[in-house]
C-alpha cells in the first residue's frame, strides 16, 4: 500500500471534493481518498501497482488541473 499526495490548486469547495472523490472512487487499486481542502492537495492511498495516470487523468477529466502530471502519467 502507498499513499501518494498530489497537487490540485483549482480545488476550494465541498462540490470540488464530492467531485474528485466521485471520480476516483471507482478506480480498480484506489483504497482511500483525502481531499484536502486548505492545502489544496488530493492523498491517494491505493495498492502499490496503480497505474497513477489514471488518477491524474479521471481528475483532470473533472475540469481540474493536476500540476506536474509528467511525474505520474508514462507513456504506454
């Protein structure tokens, strides 16, 4: 198990955290999810073979900018 904590500045409101827990909730490996309101960061915890792209990508698919998304999207 991991915990990965990753940068999301455009994040301020309860609809922001109902929406990026909604959309990483269902994500295969994604065992617990902190959205941190006041620091702005999102705490993944998931298994240790999570693909973290996918999380990038399914809260950016939520409008939201994921700064240094290099650093955990690779390419296929």
């Amino acid at each position: 198990m991991a915990t990965t904590t990753l940068s999301v500045p455009e994040i301020h409101c309860d609809h922001c955290r109902a929406a990026i827990e909604g959309a990483l909730s269902p994500i295969d490996g994604v065992e617990g999810i902190d959205v941190d309101l006041e620091n702005r960061v999102v705490h993944v915890e998931h298994d240790d073979e999570l693909q973290l792209g996918s999380v990038v990508e399914a809260i950016e698919d939520q409008g939201y900018d994921v700064p240094n998304r290099d650093a955990y999207v690779r390419a296929s």
